[in-house]
C-alpha cells in the first residue's frame, strides 16, 4: 500500500495504523515536495500535483509495484484522486481521508488561492512555524485536536518542517492551485472508500456530495474524531481501512 500524507506532515504520520494493520501487507510511505525528508526540489515546477503523481508512478515502476492499495489524506488525498485518475491500472483501491476533489467555483478557487499565498507569503517572510500551527489546527474542522493527549507531540514533528519549502507546497500544491476534478468522479471505478472524523461537517458534506457524483463510493465517519481522524484515533481508522481492503467483492 501507498500511503500519502497532509500538509505538514510527513510518511511517519501513518506509523501509528500501519502497524495495526494485516502484518501480511507491506507499506510504502512517502514525503511529498517541501515536507519531511524530501527537501527542496530543482523547480518550482516540481512542486505541482501533476509533477508530484508522475514522480510516484516514477517510483512505483523502479520499485517494479505493478498494482496496489492507495491510501491519502487530506493534501495527500487530492493527490491520490489525481493518481487515481490519471493511473487507473496501478491501483487496486482508493482510500481518501478528509480530502476533496477541489473548488468548483472559479471565483472561490481564486480566493482560496489568493489566502494561500497570503499564508505562503508569511512563512516566507517571518518563517513563525508555532503562530502558524496554532492557527492553522485552530480551525474548525480540526475540532477536538487541540485537547486529544498527543497534541503537543504533533506540533513538535510539524516545528521541524522548513517554512520557506512549505510557502511552495501552499502555492503549488494548494487547494486554490488545484483544477477542480469534480466532473471526473464517476470514472473513478476502483473500490474507493471515504472516510472522516464525524465532528468534520465540512468534509462530510463534501464526500455527500462526491457519493452523488459515484454511488460507488462508500463513505465511513469516525466517532469522536475530526478532519485528521488517522491521528485521534489510529485504531478506528486502522480497522475501517482494514475492513475496506478485505470486504469480499473488492
């Protein structure tokens, strides 16, 4: 399986539900451009969604992996639908956490890209990773995160990210650089699971609106969870997943 981190994160995120699920099944995690291990990249090019899934099929090929599980979540799921999409033949299921196929409005999507280069603008500038997290997990669809006992640990493993390579990951990989893929749902013909926290009304909304779009698509929300429901409780996502991959018709 492949798994795809948010912004800010990094692979290890995932550490806590691959060592919950089957033993028999092997992961791949991987640190997008401007997170983790990956440093900065040659062009700011490079920094794209489309650049980034080609980079992984890339690596998927040297790693000689014809067809496997899909696994991303929030940045990383928008990147997995547009794997999913493009790459149809080298993924068996498609599990998108808290993740959208991006802003339907133009006028929306520009104003969403325009507060992103704000953010990006100001961890260009003053490069203030603590006021930038506080706001940033502040926000309502991570409800709940501020109180859940591994917190503190979060925000220690996102003080290590470089802002200026983050600024890149808002301007090119953000929500308001990204073409909406709303219109391409219903090709989608893998198993394709979505799953949130239930305390994340917004993107449960969206992923209502994404069944509309392919009836296909199966839909699961976590209790007692938000927007990054693998972090608040890796058990529930671990056995959701778990289910997901072995439900007999997949």
């Amino acid at each position: 399986m492949v798994f795809l981190h948010g912004f800010m994160g990094s692979g290890r995120d995932w550490e806590s539900v691959i060592n919950l699920l089957d033993k028999q099944l092997s992961a791949i995690t991987i640190d997008l451009p401007g997170h983790g291990a990956t440093g900065a990249m040659a062009e700011d090019s490079d920094y794209t969604l489309a650049a980034t899934a080609q980079n992984i099929i890339a690596l998927l090929d040297e790693l000689q992996i014809d067809k496997c599980p899909l696994v991303g979540y929030s940045l990383g799921g928008r990147l997995a639908l547009l794997l999913a999409l493009n790459y149809p033949d080298r993924f068996s299921h498609l599990a998108l956490e808290s993740a959208s196929p991006g802003i339907k409005d133009a006028e929306e999507r520009s104003e969403r890209r325009a507060a992103d280069e704000l953010l990006a603008a100001g961890l260009d500038q003053d490069g203030d990773m603590e006021t930038f997290l506080l706001r940033w997990y502040y926000q309502p669809m991570f409800y709940g995160l501020a109180v859940h006992p591994e917190f503190q640990r979060l925000l220690q493993s996102r003080m290590g990210n470089n802002p200026l390579l983050l600024a890149k990951s808002l301007r090119y990989m953000g929500q308001g650089a990204m073409e909406p893929l709303w219109n391409d749902l219903g090709k989608i013909a893998m198993p394709t699971l979505l799953i949130t926290g239930e305390n994340d009304k917004k993107y449960r909304e969206i992923f209502k609106e994404m069944q509309k779009a392919n009836p296909a698509f199966r839909s699961e929300a976590l209790k007692e969870c938000s927007h990054n429901a693998h972090f608040m409780n890796p058990k529930k996502f671990a056995k959701a997943l778990g289910a997901f991959l072995t439900a007999e018709g997949n």
